[in-house]
C-alpha cells in the first residue's frame, strides 16, 4: 500500500518536475501561469494533465494543435513515481514519526536529481538555480539529522556532515583535476559542482560506489551508441544523468551492492 501510494505521489511531482525543466529552460516562472502546450500556447486542462493516462488517452498529441507530445514527459513521471516508491518502502513508516523527516529529505533530493539529470540530458546544461539550493538542502537536513549526536562515546565519523563534507570535498577533487588536466574535454565544472552535492547526498564511503557506476554506466552507454552509430569517438555525452543514476543506486543497494563484490574475494 505504502508502495502504491508514493508510486502516486511520484508521478504527480514528476509531471511537475517536467514543468520545472521546460520553464527553466524558456525562463519562465514556476508558479503564476498554468500549465500549457509548448507549441500552440493554448492551456492544457486538467484531464489532459493527468499523470501518463492522458498522455495515452491523447494518443501521444496536444488536444488543440494535434502537435506530437514528447516522450520526456510520461518516462520522467514514471522514473519519478518509482523512486519515490522506493523511498516510501524503504524509509518510511506510518507509525514511526521519526521516519517521516528522512522520507521528505530523500523525497526532496530525489526531486533535484531529476531535474538535474533531465536537464542535462537535454541541453548538455546543469542548471545552477537548481544545483545550488539542492546543496543547502542537503547541508541543512544533514545538520538536523546530526542535531543531538554530538557529544562524549559519539563517533564523528557516524555524523552526516563529517561523512557528507568528507565525500564531497574527495569527489570534487577528483574532478576538479580531471577538469584541470583535460582542459575541460573529459569532464565539464558543472560535473565538478554536482559532486559536491552526491557527495552530501551519499556521503563516505558510499560515493566511491556512486562515482564507480556512474563512470560504468558511462563508459556502457558510449560503447552502445557508438557501435549503433548514433555517436563518434570524441562526441560530447551528458554525463550527469550518469552520475545522478549512480548515485541513487548507491542510495538504494549501497550495502547488497559492496556485500556481492567484496563476496567475490573470499
């Protein structure tokens, strides 16, 4: 049940999350004007904003101009639906009111990531106004988690700031370098930045496992499209959504993940 309705939760945000993307992009405000076709300006209503099922009602087209919808719009609020499933089943109890802030928390970084991995995708571009305050949320949360956790018999090393500064600043300059030594031809200073904020996110160890996928599924992804011919060796591949993909399976299967390769050596 919990699974059922944070899969509900997640595709209505995730609709929301494509008008974040869009109107990011067209410098649009997020919040007086109504959600309308990207083509003909016309006001989409309510039942053609529906979650997936208008996108299928509608055969895939805007009502009014008959102009094709793009598939960005139901995979981004099915991929967010999902993880916001996880997260209800993982982190969150009804009974437990102590779960409740860890479930915004996780919720609401998830929302970032999305868009960040959305964006960039599309526009080879990390938004700044989405990375920066994702960051402060972060810290914030991780100062209210290690609130009360300070003091005598206390590892240090168990607080989610120490950790969380600890991944950030390894991962940042380990790309900051990369960044540096190719001239910006291996890796961009955005992807320099969005570390810093998995970094907080994930914290030590758990982003060395985060920037492993990310570097896998990368590396993956260019073997494929350059063996179906829709990329060159040297073309420019987003890698955010990579990194972003990474990092929430680390958030997820961090321990079974380690537990199997470690597993492997004895």
């Amino acid at each position: 049940m919990i699974f059922f309705i944070f899969l509900v939760l997640g595709l209505i945000v995730g609709s929301f999350l494509n008008v974040v993307v869009y109107r990011l992009r067209v410098a649009e405000t997020l919040v007086a004007d109504r959600s309308h076709c990207p083509h003909c300006k016309n006001l989409i209503a309510w039942y053609d904003n529906i979650p997936v099922l208008s996108f299928i009602l509608l055969k895939f087209r805007c009502r009014s101009c008959r102009e094709k919808i793009s598939w960005q719009y139901p995979l981004v609020e099915i991929f967010t639906g999902l993880v916001f499933a996880l997260i209800g089943r993982r982190y969150f109890d009804a009974v437990d009111v102590s779960t409740w802030a860890s479930t915004i928390y996780y919720l609401g970084i998830s929302s970032f990531l999305i868009v960040i991995f959305v964006y960039d995708f599309l526009y080879l571009e990390i938004p700044g106004l989405v990375l920066w305050p994702a960051i402060g949320f972060t810290v914030v949360f991780n100062l209210v988690f290690d609130w009360g956790m300070t003091g005598f018999g206390n590892d240090v090393l168990n607080l989610a700031t120490y950790s969380g500064t600890l991944g950030a600043s390894t991962a940042f300059l380990f790309f900051f370098l990369l960044v540096a030594l190719s001239k910006e031809k291996w890796m961009g200073m955005g992807d320099a930045y969005l570390v810093i904020l998995l970094g907080f996110i994930l914290g030590w160890p758990e982003i060395l496992l985060g920037l492993m996928l990310a570097f896998s599924l990368g590396a993956l992804s260019g073997i494929v499209l350059i063996l179906l011919k829709k990329k060159k060796m040297g073309s420019q591949i987003p890698f955010a959504p990579f990194l972003v993909l990474g990092s929430l399976i680390a958030m997820f299967w961090y321990a079974p993940i380690t537990n199997w390769y470690f597993g492997l050596f004895y």
